[in-house]
C-alpha cells in the first residue's frame, strides 16, 4: 500500500510495546488493498464468516453468516462476493446497507487458519452482492481452540425461533461466557480524509478467560499476538465494541454491543499470567438468537490451542494478587516455567 496502515490508536500501542519501527515495516509489506490468491481460495472453502458491522446509530456489533462452502467467492483480487440475504433478526443487520464499512474475518477453526479483510459492502438489484476490499491481511493460528463443524439444516433456512433482547446477561447468558474459550469482537473508528474503517476479530483462551464483573461488564487478558492492534488501537479512539459468543453444541449466538476500554496498567495485568494488558466490555444492549447458526462444532482431540494452555486464569490471578498482598508471594510460584518464558517472549 503507497501509505502506512496503521491509525492514532493502533501506533500508540505499537510504541507502548517498543514495536513502532518493526511495525512500519510489516504493515507496509503485509497489509494489503487486494487478497493475494491463497486468501481468495481459502475464503471459497469457508462454511461460515464473521462480519462487524455497525448500525446507522453507531453501535458496533459481531456477528456470524454460514453457507455451503462456496458462497464467499472472489472472482477478482479486490472483490468478494456473497451470497448472503439480510436477516432482520440479527442486530448487526442494519449494518449491511449498501455502501456501508464492514469488517470480515474467516476462520477455519479445524486448522486454526484465519485471514482478515475490510471493505465496502456493495448490494445489486437490492440484495447484497459483494465486498469492495480496502484492507486485507492474515492472522497468526494462536488461542484458536480446534474444532470440526457440520451443518444441521439447510443454511438459507431461517430459524422458528424469534429473537430476544435481554435487559442483562441471565444465568443462561452468565454460563455461557463463564465457560467460553473464544468470543468475536467487532470495532470501528472514523478516520478523517479516510472513512469509516471496520474490523472483526477472534480472541481466545481457556475458559472462563472472560470475567464477568459485579456491574455486568466484563474483563477480558490482552495475550501476545501480532501487534497489529486493530481492535484495542481502535477502542483507543472509538471507545465502542460489538461481542458475540457462540454456543457451539446449538448454533446460539449471543450478541452484545456496549462501550469499551484499556487497562494498560495495573496489578491484574501482572498477575494474569500471560496478559499484556486488559480491557473492559459492559454491554448496553444483549440479543440472543436460539438456533441461529445451522451448525454444530465438535471439539477436536487434543485440539486445545498450545498458547492458550500457557496462559493463567482467574482465579490463579486473584490468588497471586491476595499472596502479593499478604507478602507471601514468590516470584514465579504462580506458573510452570514454560508460561513464564511465554510471558516474557
């Protein structure tokens, strides 16, 4: 691309981290206009994608669109077609207006690949048509936990059961993100000369690596990664977001857009093994969509992702926060030597 990439908020983490220099060069080399070949093919092969998108009165949201592998097509470099219809149940819908910003992420969770693109959507003849790319790039494979998939139902057949927006996250909600080991995270920020830039990413972890607070919010680690910072640089200067958790044995989705922020510093960022920093999600507004994908995902035999299972937890964190303060803590007591070395890396 003839300019560097990244915004304000994604160059001011990247300098937090020391990584500024290093990061002009990658995104210069790997941050594209177009999808080179083997991201095309792979988007072909794809059952499912995310998509972030956000509604004409600004709220950010995440979600999941499925069909028989092939309906992502590109049949030209900046352009990917889908063949997609609108979903009045699904929040995010309002979003996926003609000429609207939009993020993409495919993810095969079976080979822990993912790519990431953004764009504009286009419609023709009023229905949706296809995505216009401005932006496309790969992921690293850690924190993806594997799994296969398999299809329940004809994908273009809507499900019977309506949508309900929940005033908070019920026990039913609560289980959910308690046990979950990965969510999809969506965040946008309004560049001026530029537009609207959207994106939709996957965090993971063990679970329960998602911790819900006696507000209602919830704290989420920040574990290495690319240091692209899309989202977070995003939150910096948007400080919106859009998450969805998926059940995976019944095809839920359970969608959530709130407000957002960083903790950069501060006691729990050292005690949670692995984190670099933490963020802040507190949902204002939680849609849950029963049998809203026509898929089913199993988990793979010792399909756990090796840089989760480095990572610490909850309760291991406040445990070393209460031994710190009751001075009985010893350095490194808290993990094994190898999630330390991680932690340093």
């Amino acid at each position: 691309m003839p300019t560097l990439p990244w915004h304000a908020g994604e160059l001011a983490l990247q300098s937090r981290t020391g990584a500024l220099a290093k990061m002009d060069d990658v995104g210069r080399r790997v941050i594209r206009d177009y999808m080179p070949d083997q991201h095309r093919e792979f988007f072909a092969q794809l059952p499912f994608v995310v998509l972030g998108a956000v509604s004409p009165d600004g709220r950010a949201w995440a979600t999941l669109r499925a069909g028989l592998p092939g309906f992502l097509d590109s049949p030209q470099p900046r352009r990917l077609d889908l063949a997609i219809a609108r979903e009045a149940a699904d929040p995010a819908d309002a979003g996926l207006a003609d000429g609207s910003a939009i993020g993409l992420l495919g993810i095969d969770l079976a080979t822990r690949r993912r790519n990431r693109m953004n764009g504009v959507l286009r419609h023709d003849a009023g229905h949706i048509s296809h995505i216009d790319v401005t932006q496309s790039f790969g992921n690293c494979p850690r924190y993806i936990q594997q799994r296969t998939v398999a299809f329940t139902r004809d994908p273009g057949e809507q499900p019977a059961i309506a949508p309900r927006t929940l005033h908070a996250l019920d026990e039913r909600a609560r289980a959910l993100v308690a046990n979950a080991d990965a969510f999809f995270v969506a965040s946008y920020v309004d560049l001026p000369g530029q537009g609207r830039q959207v994106d939709v990413s996957h965090r993971g972890g063990k679970p329960g690596f998602v911790r819900i607070d006696a507000d209602g919010g919830m704290t989420i680690p920040d574990f290495p990664g690319n240091l692209f910072f899309n989202t977070l640089g995003n939150i910096m200067i948007n400080p919106v977001a859009g998450i969805t958790f998926v059940d995976f044995d019944t095809g839920e989705l359970l969608q959530m857009s709130g407000r957002a922020d960083l903790t950069l510093d501060a006691p729990e960022v050292a005690a949670f093994q692995g984190a670099e920093r933490l963020w802040r999600f507190i949902p204002e507004v939680i849609v849950r969509r029963e049998q809203a994908l026509p898929l089913r995902w199993t988990p793979k035999e010792n399909g756990a992702a090796p840089s989760a299972l480095l990572t610490g937890d909850w309760k291991q964190a406040a445990d070393r926060m209460h031994a710190e303060a009751s001075g009985t803590y010893q350095a490194g007591s808290a993990a094994p030597a190898q999630a330390r070395a991680f932690r340093t890396r």
